[in-house]
C-alpha cells in the first residue's frame, strides 16, 4: 500500500485532541495529578460523565494507529530492501528520548516513552509468522487482563480507597522548577503507567497492524463489513459496559480506563474511518484542521499540554485555582479552546512547512547519522 491513507491523519487527529481531553482534568485540577488522582471515581456525576466520554479510548485509539504506522515503516523498509528493524531501532530510541524530555520538563504522564519501549517489542514480532504473532497477542493480553483483575481485587479489597494528595501546593502556587524536581523525586509513582500498559501496547499494537492488512482503510465491502464489527464491538456494546464502570466506583478504576476502553477505540477506528471514506468532494475545514493536527501529532501532542500547564498552573496564569468554583463546566471549554488553537496553529504552519516544528527536529536527528555516514563515505 504505497498511497496515503488519508484517513490515518483524521484519525491521528482526533486520538491526539481526545488525549487532551482527558489530560485536561489533570491540568485543571487545583490538587495537580496527586488531586486528581484522589477525586477517581469520586467527582459529580456530571464530570464523571465527562471524564467517561475521554478517558483511555483515545490512548487507546493512539495506540492502535502507533501499531498500524509500526507496520507501514516495516513495509517501507521490505519494498526498499533495508534490514529490519535496523534502523527503526534508532527511530524508538529518539520517541524514549522526546518522552523523557516531555516527562520530566512538562507532563508526568507521558505516553512516548511507553510507546517507545513496546514498539522495540513489536518491532521483532511484526514480520513473524500469523501463528506465532497471535501467541504473543493471546499471551501478551493475558497477562494485561490478569494485572487489570489483580489490581481491581486488590482496590475492592481495600474499600475502593483512593489517595489524596498534599502536593495542591506545588501545583497552584509552585514553580516550574519545583514542579521538574516534584517529577524526578516521585518518578516510580508517575512511571508505573508505563510499565503497566505495556501488555496492552503489544496486543494493540500487533492488533492495529493485522486491522491494516485486513483492510480496514479499503473503501470496499469487505473494509466496510470490518468496520460496521468493529463499530457494534466498541460503540454498541463496549461503551455502554464502560460508562457503568465509570459510575462503579474508584475500585473499577483499572477496568474503567485498561480493559473497556481499547474496544471503544476500535468502534471510533471503524466509526470515524468510515465517515471519512464516505465523504465526497474536496475536504472542509473541520476535515483538513484534524489531518493537519494528525500530520503534525508530535508537536500538537507535547505543545498542547505545556501551553494547558501555562494556563492552569500556578507558575503561569493559575487558572486551575482560579475557575475551580466553576468546575466541571470551565474544563470542556478549556478543552475546546485549546484544541481551536492547535488546529489552527497545526494548519497555518503545514501551509509553509511539510512536517510540523518537532517533527523537523526529529526527522533532522532520526537521518543524522546515516547522513553523517554517507558524507564520510564520499570523502
């Protein structure tokens, strides 16, 4: 498949703006991570409705298309005869890096360095046989249901218990500085994540590449037939189980975000690839600032949670402190706003520029040494 999936920039778009709509209860929470982490499960019904409408489905969708770009580089490197994962290897190496980076100077639950570690995983499966790729898929979803199960035991075993935090202060009034160090010292609690999810990563991964080859981006029946499944899984029976886990309580929290969630993201896979290949005509705005989005994802991912810290904390406008009173309400319009700005931003720049700012930089460091070599070579 040498042709752009036109469909995989909407869809990049969207998972990169819906994973902002989760982190924007973290930003907008006056307690930081530690105080939201305490209201799980305990927050109006209203914000938990919100909070449902977001939360895991597009780290979830994320993932699958992370899988599914794993694959076309893997194609890309057989069509052109490279060794693999050769240099994909270097590739995953520089996402680690970005991720540190983004942890440590901006957001404490990043995403690219997970993604990093299970994409080296995968990386080796990717080319294996159907066989032997789905016993990694039925081993590696084992072990991420037994660790979801184990945890939601152990959570209704303690009462359903969640932990405050005291570090409101570092979040409303602390500095930028303060808040880096708060990230290093407490690093095994906010990197737990990262370790647990790397089951599901392997499954969803390897799943969003067996979807590319099964043709869920043709526009025949057969795609339409596979995303119609993949629809009534996720939206017509997954989301109704995961809205329940979401009003169950702070004991459910590991099913409510793990094990409903990744089904819901192939219902918006299916759902959204779908309305994509039936639209007719040039694209509308709405369709190009989401692709733009998607094609610059890196940037609009990193930038989008520093300009919600500049916002909300209290080293910048302190608006978390400041609007709390009106909470849920003020967030889902923080939301939106940002996600005007960054559609706009991600199309005025792509007008000028091929990738998006992070990306350049990240292309200029991913070709370095193999550039560095060839000039070497010719002298």
């Amino acid at each position: 498949m040498n042709r752009r999936i036109d469909a995989l920039d909407v869809l990049r778009g969207v998972a990169i703006l819906g994973t902002l709509g989760t982190n924007i209860w973290i930003f907008t929470d006056p307690g930081g991570p530690a105080g939201f982490m305490a209201t799980w499960g305990a927050s109006g019904a209203v914000e938990t409705f919100l909070r449902f409408l977001t939360n895991g489905k597009f780290l979830g969708l994320l993932t699958l298309l992370f899988g599914i770009g794993l694959e076309l580089q893997y194609r890309s490197a057989v069509r052109k005869g490279l060794a693999w994962p050769g240099r994909y290897l270097w590739r995953a190496a520089l996402l680690f890096a970005e991720g540190v980076l983004h942890f440590v100077l901006i957001f404490e639950f990043d995403v690219l360095m997970g993604y990093a570690l299970t994409s080296v995983i995968v990386a080796y499966l990717i080319g294996r046989s159907e066989r032997a790729v789905t016993a990694w898929m039925v081993a590696a979803g084992a072990l991420h249901v037994a660790l979801v199960s184990l945890l939601t035991l152990a959570l209704l075993a303690a009462g359903g218990g969640t932990s405050g935090g005291a570090a409101g202060g570092l979040f409303a009034e602390g500095s930028w500085p303060e808040q880096v160090a708060a990230r290093l010292q407490n690093l095994a609690v906010y990197r737990a994540e990262l370790i647990f999810i790397i089951p599901m990563g392997i499954v969803l991964f390897l799943l969003g590449a067996r979807l590319l080859r099964a043709g869920v981006f043709e526009p025949g029946e057969g795609g339409a037939r596979l995303r119609r499944r993949l629809a009534v899984l996720g939206l017509g029976v997954a989301a109704p189980l995961n809205l329940a886990t979401a009003y169950a309580g702070p004991a459910w929290f590991a099913v409510d975000r793990y094990l409903l969630p990744p089904l819901v993201a192939l219902g918006l896979l299916g759902l959204i690839t779908s309305i994509v290949l039936g639209l007719r005509g040039a694209p509308g705005r709405l369709r190009t600032a989401l692709s733009d989005v998607g094609r610059a994802a890196l940037s609009c991912y990193v930038l989008q949670n520093l300009v919600a810290s500049a916002l909300c904390y209290g080293w910048g406008l302190g608006l978390a402190t400041r609007l709390d009173p009106a909470r849920p309400w003020w967030v889902p319009v923080a939301w939106a706003g940002i996600c005007l700005l960054f559609m706009t931003l991600a199309t005025l720049w792509l007008r000028r520029f091929r990738r998006g700012p992070l990306e350049l930089a990240w292309q200029w460091a991913y070709q370095a040494p193999w550039s560095r070599r060839a000039a070497d070579a010719t002298t």
